[in-house]
C-alpha cells in the first residue's frame, strides 16, 4: 500500500495563535484514519487545509504524488478529495436529490445524465432514498446528515473528509452512521475521519492519530493509541496525583 495523502510540516496561524504546528501525517490508500483531540487541537483546521479552504502559512500536501499545497479547493474536489462540514449546511430550498445533483455535476463534474445515475445509487446506499423530494431545510438532524454524506459522495472521492458526522445522534443514529462509513470504506474510499464519540469510530477506524495544540502527537493501531498514557492526558485531560 502506498500513502494517497502526506503532509509535511503543515502549519496555519491565526495572527499570533498557531493552529496546526509543523503538522507531518501520513494516510495510505484505503484505508480509515480516525482524528481525535482535544478540543481546539486543531482538527477542523487540518480539514480544512486538506480541502483547501485554509491556505497553510507553511509545509506541504502532496495527493496521489501531486503537491496540492497551493491547489484550490474545487480543483481538489475535481481531483478527488471531498468532505463534510460538522454543520451540514445544505441548500435548504433544494430537495435532497437536488441537493445531491448539484454535487454530481459541480462538484464531481459530471454530466447531468451521469450525475443523476450517481445521485439515484447514492440515494439509496444513505438511506435516503424516500426522502428524495423533501426540500432539505425540513429534514430532521439525522437525514442531514445522511444527506450531507450523500452529498459528498455525489463528488466521488477517493479521499473523503468527514467531520464529525455522527455529532448530536442517537445511539440508534449513530449505528446508522457507522454502517454507513464502513459501507464507503468497502468501497474502497479512503477516509479521514473526526470524531468525539470514539466508540462511534474504533471499529472502522485503522489508523488512529491524536492532535495536541496543532500538532501530530502519535498515531498508530487505535487500541494502542487509545491506550497511551501521553494520549490520556492530553485527550481525556487525566493528571498525575
Ligand atoms: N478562522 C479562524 N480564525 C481564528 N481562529 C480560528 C479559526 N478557525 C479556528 N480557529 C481557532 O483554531 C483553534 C483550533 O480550531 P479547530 O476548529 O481546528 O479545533 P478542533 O480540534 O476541530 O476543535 P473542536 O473539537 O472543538 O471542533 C481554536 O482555538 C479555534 O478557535
């Protein structure tokens, strides 16, 4: 296996505060890497420069053995990499298929023939099939976020950025969800995945890395991480007596 996306030395400052600190991460193709941290350890802010949205003040990301650094964030979408927003902000006034349509063919770059096949596929594989017609602004947490993955989907990643899709659900919800990001994970997707609720993600998750005030402080088998004194203090805020 070989790694689809390597970052060196990542760093983003707002004015004087530095977000991710000379940030080096690695995921190979395939696979699911799960972030977890603190809050305010940077997490988002690593999305959001893989996406593009942020421009790094210094270091590199090379995708598929293409620097992107300087990539904008529709080229990267185009090229492969797309995500989801911790607050799914879709196109209330749209249906859900629509919502899903204009990522086909925006985001992915489809025709509209092909992104209408893409959309009635990725309809029914998250779940959402029934709610096709529904503008999106009614529709309750859970399909928005179904919706906000399909979504994503309908750009067709190889490389998906989620942020915590399965926030503010129900137990019931959240096994929903994980199916979901297992189901994409078979597809052979590779995942970067944020995620508070780690029961949520360990099982899908092969990779586990731990960010502390913007920077990678381990990452490894997640059971091994999860079980590191240094990732306990810092993450569960756990002192010494
Ligand atoms: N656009 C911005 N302007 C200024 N500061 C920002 C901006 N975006 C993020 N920050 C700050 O950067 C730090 C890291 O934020 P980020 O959202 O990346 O953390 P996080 O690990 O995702 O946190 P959480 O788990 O709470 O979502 C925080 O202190 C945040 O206030």
């Amino acid at each position: 296996m070989s790694e689809i996306i390597t970052v060196e030395n990542l760093t983003v400052a707002f004015g004087k505060h530095k977000v991710l600190d000379s940030l080096s991460m690695g995921v190979q193709q395939g696979e699911v890497l799960g972030v977890i941290g603190p809050n305010g350890a940077g997490k988002t802010t690593l999305l959001n420069t893989l996406s593009g949205r942020i421009k790094p003040q210094g270091g590199r990301i090379v995708y598929q053995g293409i620097e992107i650094t300087r990539v904008s964030p529709a080229q990267r979408c185009r090229m492969g990499i797309g995500r989801t927003y911790q607050v799914p902000c879709p196109f209330e006034n749209l249906t859900v298929y629509e919502n899903i349509l204009v990522g086909g063919v925006h985001g992915a770059g489809f025709s509209e023939r092909k992104a209408r096949d893409k959309c009635l596929e990725i309809l029914s594989f998250t779940g959402i099939a029934e709610k096709r017609d529904i503008l999106a602004g009614k529709l309750t947490l859970m399909d928005r976020k179904r919706l906000e993955v399909a979504r994503a989907l309908a750009t067709n990643p190889k490389v998906l950025l989620l942020d915590e899709v399965a926030a503010g659900l129900t137990e019931v919800e959240v096994k929903a969800v994980m199916q979901i990001v297992e189901n994409i994970k078979n597809m052979g997707v590779t995942i970067i995945w944020i995620e508070h609720i780690l029961k949520t993600m360990l099982e899908a998750t092969d990779q586990l890395m731990c960010l502390a005030e913007g920077k990678n402080i381990t990452c490894g088998v997640p059971q091994e991480i999860l079980a590191s004194k240094l990732v306990e203090e810092v993450y569960l805020g756990v002192e010494d007596a």
